[in-house]
C-alpha cells in the first residue's frame, strides 16, 4: 500500500493564482481531511469528508474548497491564493478501529509559497 | 473554542534521561485523545489512541497516560535516545462526530 499521497511536494504561486493540491489513499478509508501547518500554530483542519459525495467545513475553510467524487480522492482547492495561504498542508485519512478511536494516517505534506 | 494544550514547548535532554510532557484538554465531553510523533521533513505518525479514563499505553520505551476527568495525559519516553527526537502531538476528540483538535505540540531534542 502507498498510504496517503500528495502531490506537489512544493509548490510556488502568485497572489491570484488557482490550483489544486491533490490527496489520494489506497486504505478505503472513509474519512479524509486537509490541515495546514503554520510556524508555532498546531494542525489546523480545513475542510474533511466522511465519505464520497460529502464534504465538511472545518476551523479554516475560507479560500478553500474540495470535493470527494471517490473513496481514494480529496482533492483541495485554492480558489485566488493569498499570501496568508502560505503553508505546509497534510492531508490525511482515517478508518474506525476499536471503540472510537480512529488512527489518522497522513500524507508527507506540500509546502506551499504565495508570493 | 476547544482549547488543547501541550507542555513545555520545547525540551532538551541527554541520551539516557527519561522525560515526559503533558497534554491538556477539555474534561467534557470526552471521547478520544491521540499523540502523535512528528519528525522533521516527515508527516505525523500515530503513537497512541486513548479512549477510556485510567488507559495506559506502551510502545517500546514510550508510555502514555489518560486522565479524563481531570483533563490531561503524560507522554513518558524512558532512557530517551537521539531518534526520539521529534515534535510530540496531541489531539482531543470530543464527541464521536467531532474532528480532532491539535495542541501545538512539545519539540524533543535529545542530545548524544
């Protein structure tokens, strides 16, 4: 198994620019989500999906959007970049296991710059 | 706003000393704590889920405790070794609908 990928690792934008940062896993886990990472900040989720075909706002979800058309896909988004966007972002996945506590499995993240 | 909290920062040891960190959470509605290892240039890896009051975790010279009704849990790493270096997570989950909620984690920097 792969796990959770990520692609780009690093990525270089304009302010104004649109892309998307792609998150695939081959667990067919249920679950996925998109955190960002800032400099003394703890993971902060954006957006997440309990399924294909629905998706969920999380803390930060402005700017963002994503979508879930399959079990192995959560694509993320970035509607006009801001330099406020710069970030690293890890996607992860996660499948129920014992009573409640689901492990979370996470991409090795990309590293984004808005200049 | 669910407020989760990690001490210290940051924590610099000798190969060999035992330490341990705390992790402060909400004490309603409880329904999950997690820790996580955080390498340098890595993504997060699961070290453990806590879902009962009184659990205790072991991994290798790793062990974490859960107190629930007080709100916290100690990550303990006995005879710690320069590899043990890493920024430790935690997350509270509170409710079986709610999403995971990071604290900002304690760096590890364990010297030789």
């Amino acid at each position: 198994n792969a796990g959770v990928t990520q692609t780009p690792k690093f990525q270089v934008l304009k302010t104004g620019q649109s892309m998307t940062l792609q998150c695939a896993q081959d667990m067919n886990h249920e679950y996925m989500s998109w955190y960002r990472q800032d400099p003394g900040m703890g993971l902060r989720l954006i957006h997440y999906s309990v399924g294909a075909g629905i998706t969920d706002q999380g803390e930060v979800p402005n700017g963002y959007n994503v979508s879930r058309s399959t079990t192995e896909d959560f694509p993320l988004r970035l509607l006009s970049a801001a330099p406020s966007q710069t970030s690293v972002y890890f996607c992860a996945s996660a499948s129920p296991r014992d009573r409640g506590g689901e492990t979370q499995y996470f991409g090795p993240g990309t590293r984004l710059l808005v200049l | 706003i669910l407020n989760v909290e990690q001490s210290p920062q940051s924590l610099h040891v000798q190969e060999g000393d035992s330490t341990n960190f705390t992790c402060s959470f909400p004490s309603s509605n409880f329904y999950a704590l997690h820790w996580y290892r955080w390498e340098t240039a890595k993504s997060p890896e699961a070290l453990f889920v806590m879902t009962l009051n009184g659990d205790e975790k072991k991994k290798g010279r790793i062990s974490a405790t859960l107190n629930t009704k007080e709100g916290y849990s100690y990550l303990y790493i006995k005879g710690s070794q320069p590899e043990d270096s890493a920024t430790y997570l935690c997350a509270f989950r509170g409710g079986s609908q709610g999403n995971l909620i990071f604290g900002k984690g304690t760096k590890l920097s364990v010297k030789p």
